[in-house]
C-alpha cells in the first residue's frame, strides 16, 4: 500500500515539479494549469488508496458512516411523519 502511495504522489506531482522546472518564464500557462489540477487530484486519489487497500481504514469508515447517518435517517422520518400528519389534519377539517 505504501508503494502505491508514494506511486501515486508521484503521478500527481511528478508533471508539476518537471514543468515548473523547465518553464520558469510561464511560456505555457496551460501546462501550469493542468498540472496544479493534476496537484488537486491526490485529495482525491490518497483516501482512495486508503480506503480501497486498508482492512482496518475501511472497517472504520463503514461504522462512522452507520453512526452518523442513522440519527439523520430517523430526523427525515420523523419530518416526513410529521408533514404528512399536518397535511391529512388541513385536509380533514
């Protein structure tokens, strides 16, 4: 898992450290653009790999995700019960 890591920290900036060192002048501001995207994507790629390749990061995750969705699920129920309730006694009077 490490390795991919560190594979991946260099897929993403990798292209960036090489166009900043060859284009110091800005010549190609297109370039600089992609590669501070490129840059962006590790926030996206690293938890990723964490989750995909980590047992224990993944188990976590699955119970934090239970945790806090369930009072939420229970909060839209009860609003749902209580719209519907309120819109039969409106209709019933």
């Amino acid at each position: 898992m490490l390795g991919l890591v560190f594979l991946s920290f260099l897929c993403c900036f990798g292209p960036g450290m090489l166009i900043k060192t060859m284009d110091r002048c800005y010549k190609y501001p297109a370039l600089h653009i992609a590669c501070y995207i490129l840059n962006w994507c590790t926030v996206v790629v690293n938890p990723t790999v964490y989750f995909f390749r980590n047992e224990k990061y993944k188990e976590l995750e699955m119970r934090r995700d239970k945790r806090e969705f369930k009072p939420f699920k229970l909060f839209i129920l009860q609003a749902m019960i209580h719209h519907l309730l309120k819109n039969n006694q409106v209709v019933n009077k």
